[in-house]
C-alpha cells in the first residue's frame, strides 16, 4: 500500500508512485476542497493507472479545488 497528497489543481495530474508495483490493485483519490465546490460542474477522477503512475483529473469551473489526497493497493 502507497499513499500521498498533493495541492495540484491542474486538470490532469501525473502522480509516479514512490516504489512501482508488480501488480497494481486499485488507486483511490479524494479532493481537497478550499471552498464549497460548484455541484454538476465539478468532478474529480483517477484515469490511466498503472503499475508505475497515474492520472488524477479534476475540473471546477469555480475554482474549489485544492488538490487531492491517494492511495494506492498492490503487490511488490
């Protein structure tokens, strides 16, 4: 198991795990919100995972984002 956090807002976000899997499992992300996000016109996903790295993907035409926290499941 692998986790971090990071304060990037862009939309696509490349995360390289500090150690790569031999199997990667399941990566699960959770944004940090600085303020009330805007409803139907925020969203927050993982995309183009793998066993070295992956994609965090964020929009929020207002603004409330203030990056997301991870973690990662895998074998060595």
């Amino acid at each position: 198991m692998q986790w971090g956090s990071s304060d990037v807002t862009n939309r696509d976000t490349t995360v390289t795990f500090p150690v790569a899997f031999s199997v990667l499992y399941s990566v699960i992300g959770a944004p940090k919100s600085s303020s009330n996000l805007s409803g139907s016109n925020s969203n927050f996903g993982i995309k183009l995972q793998n066993n070295r790295s992956f994609i965090a993907n964020m929009y929020d035409n207002a603004r409330g984002y203030a990056g997301f926290n991870w973690c990662a499941f895998g074998k060595a």
